[in-house]
C-alpha cells in the first residue's frame, strides 16, 4: 500500500510546454467526456474523470488539485490516487449498471446484428478493465467501538 496522499510529493508538470498544452487538452476532452457521461446512458464517467486527473496532474497542478478538492469528483479520486484499486462494491456497481445500459442497447437496436455484436463486444472489453483492476476490501469495522481501525 502507498503512503496516504498527504505524504505524496504534488506531480511535477512535464518539461515541455508542448506536451503540456497538448495533456491539457486531452485532459479537457476527458473531462467534458466525464462530465457527458452523467447524463447520456452507455458512456462511462469515472474513466474518463481517471484520465482527466491523470493528464491535468502533468499539465497543470492548478487542475489537479481543483480535482482532487472537487466536492463530487474529489473522493472518488483521492481514493484512486492513494490505492489504485476499487472496492467490490464499485465493481459490482459498474458491471451492473455495464449490463443493464448495454442490455437496454442491444434489445433497442434489435434486427441489427452488426451494431448488437459491436455493442456486446464493447461492453465485454468494458467488462474485463474493470474485472483487471485490483480488488480492496473495505475498511473493517472495529467490533468494541464501531471505527475502523487506525
């Protein structure tokens, strides 16, 4: 396990100013991305903020940190940055709700054998980068007092 995030130096920006501007802007896409994915069904959200806060922290610490400090997205991304894993809560959570929106797909373009199979063979790779990413088990709860342990 790596040291809490208060320990961990902040990232240090990319030498040159054209990768920077150019992880700036793959930042942005990401995050617009993200940021669409809340509302339009079958487009992922987390990994695209992930990407976002992966490129902002090479292109602008000012960006990083406004995303780590974020009300909503900020938990989500301390939690990714100190342990690089997920929950099994979180992955049942995506593999559901995966199965359930690209379900909703495939029987919506019923008659369509080409875009159903792409469809299906999108959400099995969806499916197995999730299933890849390492398992952590929640804090436990201390049994005589109800805090998790220290």
């Amino acid at each position: 396990m790596s040291a809490s995030p208060d320990t961990n130096p902040p990232p240090t920006p990319h030498a040159s100013r054209a990768v920077r501007w150019l992880l700036w802007l793959a930042g942005s896409v990401s995050l617009a991305l993200g940021l669409l994915g809340v509302l339009l069904p079958g487009l992922p959200t987390t990994p695209f903020v992930l990407l976002a806060a992966a490129c902002y922290a090479k292109a602008s610490p000012r960006l990083h940190r406004w995303l780590l400090n974020h009300r909503w997205m900020g938990p989500m991304l301390r939690d990714w940055e100190r342990d690089r894993s997920l929950t099994r809560r979180s992955k049942t959570v995506a593999l559901v709700s995966m199965a359930v929106m690209v379900s909703v797909s495939i029987w919506s373009f019923r008659g369509r054998l080409a875009l159903q199979l792409v469809l299906a063979a999108t959400a099995a790779v969806g499916a197995w980068v999730v299933l890849r990413i390492p398992t952590r088990r929640p804090p436990t709860m201390a049994p005589s007092v109800g805090k998790p342990p220290r």
